[in-house]
C-alpha cells in the first residue's frame, strides 16, 4: 500500500488546487505541493530498500484470468524517474505559480498538472504492462490537456491535437506490442517478462512485437520521424514545456526503452531498429536547432537531439553504453529544465521568445543571463559540467562498437558532428541572447530580473548541474548505480566517474566538437542564408493537410456505407455473414457428422410448423404494423415454450418477460406511427431480398446441421459441480451470471444503463403529433384510460411485485434472479402508465428512474469492490448458512447484493425508457394517455 500511494497522492490531491483558488494564488499553488511532497517523502522512505539492491513489488489481484493486476514496482530505475517526476514537478510548481498570470484559471492548470504527475508516476511505478499501458494513454491525455491550456490561441489548440494523434497512435501500436509478448511469456508481469529475454528473442513473433513496442516509444519520445510533433507542443506554458522535456511525457519513451531493455535487446534487430532510430535523430534535432529563431524551439529541437543520443546510446546494447544513457536521462533533466525555465523567465519579462529580438539581455538580466549561460553550457558538453561527464562517456561508447564493420567510424563521426551542432546552437543561445548589441522592438521594455522565488527553481537546478560535474562520485554515483543496475538486470560493469580521464579519443572528440562548434557559429550567416533558400516545410500545415485527406475519405467512405437506409445496412451484415460461414464450411469433406440424429416428436414438430408460420406471416403482414407485431409476438412465446421444453427455465422466463416488455414498447411506438406503411420497395429489390434471405437461412441451417452432428467438449460439467459448492447456489444459470461471469454481467447492466441515458436524451424535448384518426379515417377513442384496465391494472400491481419479490429471493437455487425480476417489476409499473396516464402515475410514485439505474450500477460494483477488502479477486462471491430463531437454518451469500443491483439496474432503465414515450407528443392531452 505504501508504493501505491506514491502515484496515487497526485490523484487524491487534484481537487486541491481548485479549492484553494479562491484564497490566492499562493495558497493554490502551496495545496498544489502538498501531495506532490507527501509522495516524494514516500518514495524517498524506500530509498535504503532501493539503494540495497532490493525490487520493491506490491500486487493486488484484479482479474487474474486476464493477467490484468493492479501491481507496483520500486527498483533503480522507478526510483530514478519517480524523483525526477516528484523533484522537478515541485520545481515547476514554484515557478508556474510567478509565471502564469493573475487572470488565468491557476486551479484548473496545477489540476492537469497533478494529473499528468500521477500518470507518469503510473507509468515508472508499474509493474503490470497492460496496467502501464493504462497509465501511457492517460499521460497523452494529461498532456493534451497541458498543451492546450491557453485553449484560446489556434497553435495551442492544433499543437495538442497533433501530439494526442501521434502519441495515441503511437499507444495502439504500443498496446499490440504489449498483447504480444503477453503472448509469448504468458504473463503480463514486468518481472517475468523481464527474465524471459531469450524465450522472446527466440520467438518468431519477435520481430514484430519489438517493431510496435518501438512505435509507441518513438512516438512518445518524438524520435524520427515522428519528431515533428514535439516542436509544437512548444505552444504549452513554459512550466509545461520544462516539465514536459526535462522528466515527462518524452521521457516516458526513453523510460520504456530502459525497462524493457532486458527484455528485447541483444540482437540485430534492436540494434538497426534502436541504434540507427537514435543516430538520425541525434543529428536531425540537432541540425534543425541551429536554424530555430524561437527560443524555445532550439530547445526542442536540442531536446529531440539529446532524446536521439539516448536512444542510440541504448541501441548500442553494450553495458556501458547502458550506464552512458542512464547517466544521460539524470543529467538532461537537470539542465534542460533549467534551460525552458530560463527561456520562460526571457519571455516573461521582454514578452519576445525570437532571438533575432533578444540581445544584449546581459545588462538587464545578470542572474537570470548567468544561470542561463552555466545550464547552456551544460547541454554543450562543456567541462566541470554535468553534461560533459556523460557526453564523454556517449563519445567513448561510440568508439568501442563494432556493429558496422568496415564503417564502423561512422556512428562516432556523426556522434561528433552532433556535439559540433549541440555546441553551435548553445553557443548561439548564449550569444544572442545575452549578447550581440541591444535588444530590438521588444514588447516589454525595459527587461528586469524575475521576482525572486521565480528564479529558485533554476538556481536549484544549476547548482545541481555544477556539483554533479564536479563531484559526481560523491552525489549522482549511487543513484546512477542503482538505476543502471535496474536496467542491466545484474552487476555493473567497470566504470569511473572522474572528471579527467587523460588524454585520449573522447576528450579529441571533445576537443573537435567544441572547436567546430565555435566556428559553425562564426559561420552561422551564411547557413542561415541557404537555409532560407530551402523549401519552407511546417510539419503542423502537413500534418492537418493529412488528417483534413483522411477526414475527407472517412466521410466519403460513411457517406458509401452509411446511407442511412436499414436495408442497406442488413444487406451487407448478411453478406458479410454468409461468405464468412460459406469460407469456415468450405473444407468440410461431408457436412453430417458421427453424431446420430434425435427424432423429431409431434409437439416438436408442432412448435416448429408455428415457428415458421409466424416468420411467414410475419413477412407477409408487415405493411399492416399492429399485425405484424401480434405474430411476432406469437413467434417469441413460441421460442419460450422451446425453451420451457428442453429444460431452460430460467431462459424461458427470461424470454417471456423480454417478449412482454419488447411488445410494450412497439405498441406505444407504433401509437405515433401509420397504422399501414407504402409500399416503397421495387420488384428487383424483393427479388434481391428473397434471394438472400434464403441463401443465408440455409446456409445457417446447414451450419446447425454440422455442428450439431458433430461431438463437442462443454464446459458444463464443470459450473455443474461447481455452482453450489463455488457459488452457493443450485441455480446454475443465475450463478453463472452473478458469480462466475459476474463480470461480463457486470458490464451488460452497466450498457443496459448508458443506453438507457441514451433514449432519454434523444427522447428529451421531442415533440411528436398526437394521431387523430386511424388508417381507415375513423377517430381515436375519446376513452384514454377504460374502466376495466384502470381497475385491472391496480389489483396486479401488488400481486406482480410480489411474484417479483418472490422471482428474485429463490433465484439462487431456483428458476428466476435479479434479470427477470426485473422486467416483471417493470411491466407491473408501466401498467400503470399505459392505464392512468403519465401525470397520475408520476404523482403516485415520484421515482427517479436515473437515480435507481445509477443506484443499480453502483451497487454491483461496490459487490465487487467489497470482495477486495477481504484480499479476494474482484466480485468474488461469499456464502453461508445462518440459524435465525423461529425461521430456521438459512443461506446467506453476497451474490444477492449483486442480484440486486441487476434488479435496480433493469427497473430503472427500462422504465426509464418506456416512461418518456409518453413525453414525446406535441398535444399535451397525450401525455395522459400513455
């Protein structure tokens, strides 16, 4: 329960920024960091644990059957990430609380930023894959929420729409991958997936799964070429974006890539695939950092660069390079938050975030220009910084692979080249912003420093950027050994952390990239000049080119198939059905099976001749609607007594009371409708209609034939032996349905009551005509309510729920339950609708059919919910016997509170529906008639 409240503090704590609003923007901002705080002393409680060597797992069963647990996971590298996320979000807090402005709905911003820390904490703390992939999808929700803050500007707007279509998309493929190697383990749980690398790597399905697990971590971590969407997302608030690149969202790529590192790396594929993914992208976003005169869009851009480095570092699959990455992820938060910070403190106070704007900030911004300048000079890779330690050792990493052969050199080539570029565009973010002349034409001028608090969280970050490049063995060193060792799944290889390691390739590396740097800069007007030459891409206008493409052909596919006519629609469902059952039958040597054929009986017979009578005659008369409705009601009570006669009582009761409620509801339709409908089909089309209707009865009947005829395994034996002994209860069926498959009943009351809310809404405010005459002229009887039903209808009321209640307190042991209680009870009150008129009724019994249907959902699964408080699986059912005085011995099981809620669920929803025909009449004399 400890690791549990970790992620869900941020949850529990998102109301309290929208309350605290009202008392300042201080106190908002100071509820924000109660729960944020409170996780991170948790997590920081397991940090001896942890540091030991020690995985840290708590589980709870949920459905077991599915693999789907609800399960948790503390190692090296969920604490590593869990501290960036809590450490950081903190950091962003403080600030966001200075950056925002007064008018903006402060409450509403750190309640999408708890949620997206919970997400994420979700994400790094899971130890269930399909339970992580939860949390995945929720964070490109978050995020999309984060994005689109400042919902009145477009770019926010179209930028959170493109990072949840490439992140969803990504999710989908991520989703397959997961599915799969769930397949190939048999289990969903990190900690088997993990120790089964070669059962995986073995696999023939290998391949594929690595490729959609990759999709869904490029995606989200913007490697190419779906790094477009990140530049984009630059829309966001500042404390968005530092949050967001520095120890969020992108990094949850990375985080999964680190994870599942055990697990899928060790071959070609993971290094072509990972390697190669990483190595254009580290020089693409570096390249295009260069060339952004938005502030924040060199920070983009050198994010997706860095995020490229780790990746390749990770691809490389060579334990040190595995140390590199990890070292990597920790020094790139550090700096990069800063950095965004630092960018948001420039925008804030000149109102500009174009460099071509912004210079000679130096006189103006000293401190903010000096933190500015040491986190700048951390990302490139400058000496006694953070960054340099780890840059050097992604140098050194290069240098000893040997997966390329004879072109071996080329990776460490263009590692340098990168680190000429990563030098070039920090070099330019010193340089022109605080530097080259004065500042031009800016908005807000002139420029001051930030209130004090506002800059704490860059000064925390930098001072953490100085002293883990100049001490790292005495301050990131442990925390860098666990997380790796988390990665590597064993002992770490040999590795120094020493801030001079002589003379040698890496530090020439160095040396190269930083001199190469300062003269790509020098040359920078020239560059800028050919690259304005170049044709203008915007990935945003591309981007909603193609989603505006694919909208255009989804419509005219709808618009194909979806033409609004019913005909339509079952002439492709019955197409569709018979080539499939014709393609399943088709490599059937002889269609009869061994099995022998049961002779038919005279009653058999006689059911089955009005059976198809009444489908006959239905066909027949279904221009004459009341008609038609009288035989198929004839047909369902025919289906009843089949029922009835092969000993299935509980479906027969079942059909019955459907078959009851079902004419209902026809009947007060058809009120509304013509009493005869045209005839509007041509001579080709009944012909077409004729034809397949008899293609597909025979070949139904065919399929009937085989399979019948053939031997089959049933898995009734089992709930057979079972059901009293596991569930309490002789009555098969309705244990089944509220204990063994209380979950898929479980989901059906919970459709039964959004379709439900669904007809009330589409019901609520129509206005429908009040027929005058019939078919034939004549007027409706002036008698809304006849004497004879009005005093019929309250003499059953009493005696049908009764059988109701009866219905449902033997439906354990005998033919009834929950279900057909239900449509009993609900049969017996819109009665009294149809006898006494809605206002009557309604006054008699003034129900809320919303709140019972509600109350029904919510019932069933707090049942389920209970089962988990005595460490059972979800909606494990309970039961025993009791001695009550004068009743006798009793049994007692929890299943009937479940039944119940079915009940409530059944009454209120068809009620609800059946009770709101009477609402849909213009003329207000005909609501009294249903």
């Amino acid at each position: 329960m400890t690791l549990a409240m970790i992620i869900a503090l941020p949850f529990i704590g998102i109301l309290l920024p929208l309350l605290a609003e009202r008392f300042g923007r201080s106190a908002c901002a100071l509820a924000t960091a109660v729960a944020p705080l409170a996780a991170l002393l948790v997590l920081l409680s397991q940090q001896g644990a942890v540091f030991a060597g020690q995985t840290l797992i708590a589980s709870w069963q949920w459905l077991p059957a599915l693999g789907l647990n609800l399960s948790v996971r503390l190692d090296g590298l969920g604490f590593l990430f869990a501290l960036l996320i809590l450490g950081i979000g903190l950091l962003v807090i403080l600030y966001a609380r200075y950056y925002l402005d007064s008018k903006e709905p402060m409450g509403r911003f750190f309640a999408y930023l708890l949620l997206f820390m919970g997400a994420m904490l979700g994400v790094v703390l899971s130890e269930n894959l399909l339970q992580l992939l939860m949390f995945w999808e929720l964070t490109s929700l978050a995020s999309f929420l984060l994005i689109g803050f400042w919902r009145h500007r477009s770019d926010a707007r179209r930028g959170a729409r493109m990072s949840l279509t490439v992140t969803g998309g990504g999710g989908l493929a991520l989703l397959a991958g997961i599915l799969l190697l769930g397949h190939i383990v048999g289990s969903f749980e990190l900690s088997q997936i993990l120790a089964s690398a070669e059962l995986i790597r073995s696999h023939s399905y290998y391949p594929l799964a690595l490729m959609l697990v990759l999709l869904g971590v490029f995606t989200k971590s913007a490697q190419f070429p779906f790094h477009f969407w990140l530049p984009q997302a630059m829309a966001a608030p500042t404390p968005v974006s530092a949050y967001l690149h520095s120890a969020t969202m992108v990094k949850a790529g990375v985080f999964l890539l680190a994870r599942l590192y055990p697990a899928l790396s060790g071959s070609d594929w993971w290094f072509y695939l990972v390697g190669m993914t990483g190595l254009v992208t580290l020089l693409v976003g570096a390249g295009m950092a260069l060339f952004q005169h938005d502030l924040k869009g060199l920070l983009a851009y050198s994010t997706i660069s860095h995020l490229g480095l780790i990746t390749l570092l990770l691809g490389l699959d060579t334990r040190l390079s595995t140390v590199a990455a990890v070292f990597h992820i920790i020094n790139h938060a550090t700096f990069k938050a800063s950095l965004f910070m630092a960018a948001g403190i420039i925008d804030h106070e000149t109102g500009s975030r174009d460099m071509r704007q912004l210079n000679g900030l130096w006189k103006y911004m000293p401190m903010t220009g000096g933190l500015a300048m040491v986190a700048a000079s951390a990302m490139a890779g400058v000496p006694l910084l953070n960054g340099f330690l780890s840059k050097e050792m992604f140098f050194s990493e290069t240098l000893n692979q040997h997966l390329l052969g004879s072109f071996n050199w080329v990776i460490p080539a263009m590692a340098t080249l990168a680190g000429v570029f990563a030098v070039a565009y920090s070099l330019r973010f010193i340089h022109d912003v605080f530097f080259n002349g004065e500042p031009i034409d800016l908005p807000k001028y002139p420029p001051h420093e930030p209130p004090r608090y506002m800059r704490l969280p860059v000064e925390v970050l930098v001072f953490l950027c100085l002293v883990v490049g100049m001490l790292p063995a005495y301050t990131v060193a442990p925390l860098l050994a666990v997380s790796a060792q988390a990665v590597l799944g064993g002992d770490l290889p040999e590795y120094s952390l020493a801030i001079w390691h002589g003379f040698n390739l890496p530090l020439l590396m160095s040396f190269i990239a930083a001199l190469g740097g300062v003269a790509l800069y020098l040359c920078r007007k020239p560059l800028y000049q050919w690259y304005a030459g170049l044709p203008s891409l915007n990935a945003l206008q591309i981007f909603e080119r193609c989603m505006r493409g694919l909208q255009a052909f989804a419509q005219g596919l709808t618009q194909r198939l979806e033409s609004g006519s019913l005909q339509s629609y079952l002439v492709w469902m019955l197409v569709s059905a018979l080539l499939l059952v014709v393609i399943a039958l088709s490599p059937l040597e002889q269609l009869q099976g061994p099995v022998a054929q049961s002779p038919i009986d005279g009653l058999s017979a006689l059911g089955l001749l009005v059976l198809c009578l009444s489908a006959l005659f239905t066909v027949a008369l279904h221009r004459q609607r009341l008609l038609a409705l009288m035989v198929i009601g004839a047909s369902g009570l025919v289906v009843a007594l089949a029922f009835a006669r092969y000993s299935a009582p509980d479906l027969a009761l079942t059909q019955i009371s459907v078959e009851v409620v079902t004419i209902i509801l026809l009947m007060l339709v058809l009120f509304f409708m013509p009493d005869r409908t045209p005839a509007e089909s041509s001579s080709l089309r009944v012909l077409r209609d004729i034809c397949l209707a008899g293609a597909v009865g025979t070949v139904i009947a065919l399929l009937a034939f085989a399979v019948l005829t053939r031997p089959y395994s049933s898995i009734a034996a089992f709930f057979l032996e079972n059901s009293l002994s596991g569930g309490g209860g002789s009555n098969v069926v309705n244990v089944i349905l509220v204990d063994f498959r209380g979950f898929d009943t479980l989901g059906e009351i919970c459709v039964l009551a959004i379709a439900a809310a669904g007809i009330y809404a589409l019901l609520h405010g129509l206005h429908l005509p009040y027929p005058q005459r019939d078919a034939h002229g004549r007027l409706w009887s002036t008698d809304s309510h006849p004497m004879i039903l009005d005093k019929l209808s309250r003499l059953l009321l009493p005696m049908a729920l009764m059988v109701s209640a009866f219905i449902f307190i033997r439906g354990h042991n005998l033919p009834g339950g929950g279900f057909i209680a239900g449509l009993i009870t609900a049969v017996a009150l819109i009665l009294q609708y149809i006898s006494h008129g809605v206002t009557w009724t309604q006054t008699r019994q003034p129900l809320s059919y919303h709140s019972i249907a509600g109350a029904g959902v919510l019932l069933a699964g707090l049942t389920g919910l209970g089962s988990w408080l005595f460490g059972y699986p979800f909606l494990t059912t309970s039961f025993g016997h009791f001695e009550i005085p004068l009743i006798g011995e009793i049994e007692l099981a929890t299943a009937i509170l479940f039944d119940l809620g079915v009940y409530l669920t059944v009454v209120g929803a068809t009620l609800l529906i059946l009770s709101n025909i009477g609402h849909v009449s213009q003329d207000v004399s005909c609501r009294e008639v249903l």
